[in-house]
C-alpha cells in the first residue's frame, strides 16, 4: 500500500481559546495544546508538511479581531510559524472554504490531511466534511483537538460529551480518528490509519444497545 503523502493542518490554535471568549473545555486546553506541539515536532521531524491556520474576523469583532491579542497563534503554536510550510487565514469553519488551500495541497501531491485544533464541534467537523468531495483523506487527532460544552433552544451537552460524539461520528464517516502518539508512530511508519464506516458503526452500536 503506498504511504499516505500527509499534510498536518493546525486550525486555530489561538488564544481567543485560552484566554478569550470561547475558552476550550474539553481535552483541557493545557492538555490539547501540549498534544498539537507533539504532533507539529513529530511532523517536521519526519518531513510532512505543516499549515498553520488563523480565525480573522473584522477589528470590532468580539472574536478573533484581525491583529488583536486573542487572534495570536498560542505561543506553543507561534513558534512554529517562521518554519511552516503555509500559514493562512480563513473567515469561515472549513479550512478550505475561500483559502487556496486545496489548489496548494494539490500542487504539494497532499493526499491525506491530518487536522489538530479548535474548535472539534465547528471547524475540525466542517474541515472534515468539505474534504470529502475534494477526495481527500482525513485524519483527526482526538487528544489535540478541543470542545466546549453547548446550550441553546435546541438542547445543551457538556463539552466531553460534545468532543466524544463528534470523534465517533467523525471515525464513522469523515476521518480517521486516533490519539497523537498512534498517529506518530503510522506516520514514522508510513502508514495510514485505520478508520470506520457507518455500517460498520452502526451496527456495533446496535449490538451495544
């Protein structure tokens, strides 16, 4: 089987999720960061690509105001950016959506991305679902990625229940979902990850029941 040609792909890990507004709750934030700084040393030292990707919304934003303090990369992640080999900015969830990032993960012959970052329940889930009909393949990290808890009129979950759901679901369909050291060791290996299906999920659900 040939070797996956990977690109890790940091989506905003900034500090608007550690010291503003939308603060990561689950993995703990001091936790996932420590997990994305692993994968980024484990990606340069193997060679792989790496993409660095800023949230930038307009300055009188309450949230990731273009230049502000929260709109930083976190300095675990900050001081990778003179060494990555692409930093970008987006205004939507899905790191592709107005980005040139495809065109250039296609001119690099990237054919599996590998996601770390915030937030799991917005912009890892719509990164991993828009690769899909672009063809590639996906892998998420679970413990270098982060949620926070939810409530609205439609209904409320904590943040660990938020993470969990969306790694299953993820594993179920989008990405192949494995912790930082697994992927470490598939990718000094050359291999891909394992992944699920949705029958496949479903129906040991359906047995767990």
């Amino acid at each position: 089987m040939t070797a996956p040609r990977r690109a890790l792909i940091v989506v905003d890990a900034q500090q608007e999720y550690f010291e503003g507004l939308l603060p990561i709750q689950h993995p703990a934030r001091g936790e996932s960061i420590a997990r994305i700084r692993a994968a980024l040393d484990a990606a340069e030292q193997s060679g792989v690509p790496v993409v660095l990707v800023q949230h930038e919304l307009p300055a009188e934003s309450p949230v990731f105001a273009a230049e502000s303090a929260t709109w930083q990369n976190h300095p675990e992640v900050a001081a990778h950016e003179e060494r990555a080999s692409k930093r970008i900015g987006k205004q939507f969830s899905s790191v592709f959506a107005g980005t040139g990032l495809e065109a250039w993960l296609r001119d690099e012959g990237i054919d599996t991305i590998t996601l770390v970052g915030y937030m799991t329940n917005n912009c890892v889930i719509a990164s991993a679902a828009a690769a899909e009909p672009l063809g590639f393949a996906v892998e998420v990290l679970s413990d270098a990625t982060g949620a926070v808890g939810l409530a609205n009129d439609a209904g409320s979950a904590p943040a660990r229940q938020v993470h969990e759901t969306l790694m299953a679901l993820l594993h179920s369909n989008w990405a192949a979902v494995a912790d930082t050291d697994t992927w470490t060791a598939a990718l000094q290996a050359g291999e891909a990850l394992g992944k699920s299906d949705l029958v496949t999920s479903a129906a040991q659900a359906r047995e767990l029941a």
